[in-house]
C-alpha cells in the first residue's frame, strides 16, 4: 500500500467513519507556514458538499486558531487542550462548543467554524470570559485553488512521461503540464 493511499485526505466522504460514531476535530493555525488553511477550508468545504452541511456539522468541529504557526507557536494564543472535547464528545455526546487557548496571561475562545470570538465591550480583551460567538452574516467567498481537485471522491491519478511532458490520468487542463528540461 502506498503512504498516500492512508495517509492523505483526499475523500471527503466521512460517512463510514460517522455511522461507526466517529467524531472528527479538525484544527488549524491561520499562520501555519507549512499548510496553508485554506487547504484545510477546502477540505471542509469538500465534506459539507459531499455528505450536507446538517451531516457534517454532527459529527465533526473545525477551529481556525488566529496567529497560531504550524502544529502550534506563533503570535496567538497556541496552548489549548483539543484531546479533552473530543473525548467528552465522543463518550458523552456533548459536542464541543468553544475550545479556550491562551499565550501566557491571554486567553482566546475558539468556536467551531465559520463562528468567531467578538469581543463584547467589556472586561480586559486578554481575557476569554469577555468574547461572545458571532457567525458572520454572510459566508466566505468560495476560493478556487490548483488543488482543490485532490479533495473530490473519484482523484486518483497515474503519471508517465512522453518526451517532455509529463502525462497524468485523470487528466485536464492544470492535470497536464510541462516538465521543465
């Protein structure tokens, strides 16, 4: 078997995995250096196409970490405990409303995605207590990217080369390309 076969994720259909009760959170540096969040969006994005936004959002959570680098450090707040939700969550059935992370003395909530802290006026902004959840009106634009065709169900491709083009099935547009000599 192949690393990627088990170690990529490209299906965004879940549906096994959330009939056998599993529960998924998904979390994400907005400054992650190495993986850009807007692959994560995507694969998000990909899930609630494929199985419906209601399904979805029943059995999996996505925190977007503000300042938060890749795997943790950065300017955010980038200490929270994401393993005690989800075992609350998947032993208990109480999904998880907010996760608090904190940088020293700040702390932040986080809500599931496209929810977001708003500070609500009053108290010191370094401290959770003092944010509310908004959801914002209306929804991000939806972004296109070279590859957003890895997260549909049927993406496998097989590459050869023929002179100087590399060849791959399926093949399209952005699929085909030149390979520099």
């Amino acid at each position: 078997m192949q690393s990627s076969a088990y170690m990529s994720a490209l299906d965004p259909d879940l549906s096994e995995f959330r009939s056998s009760g599993g529960k998924l959170v998904l979390w994400h540096g907005w400054n992650d250096q190495h993986i850009a969040p807007s692959s994560t969006l995507a694969y998000y994005d990909a899930m609630r196409e494929a199985m419906g936004p209601r399904t979805v959002e029943s059995f999996t959570k996505l925190y977007l970490f503000p300042g938060v680098a890749h795997c943790g450090g950065g300017e955010g707040p980038n200490t929270f405990d994401i393993l005690s939700p989800v075992m609350a969550w998947a032993e208990n059935g109480q999904a998880p409303a907010r996760v608090v992370a904190s940088a020293g003395t700040r702390t932040r909530p986080l809500y599931p995605y496209p929810t977001v802290a708003r500070y609500d006026g009053s108290g010191s902004t370094d401290d959770a207590a003092n944010f509310v959840p908004h959801k914002p009106a209306a929804a991000a634009e939806r972004y296109h990217w070279v590859g957003e065709r890895l997260y549909s169900s049927d993406y496998q491709t097989w590459a050869h080369a023929e002179g100087t083009a590399l060849l791959q099935r399926p093949s399209s547009t952005w699929l085909t390309r030149k390979v520099s000599q």
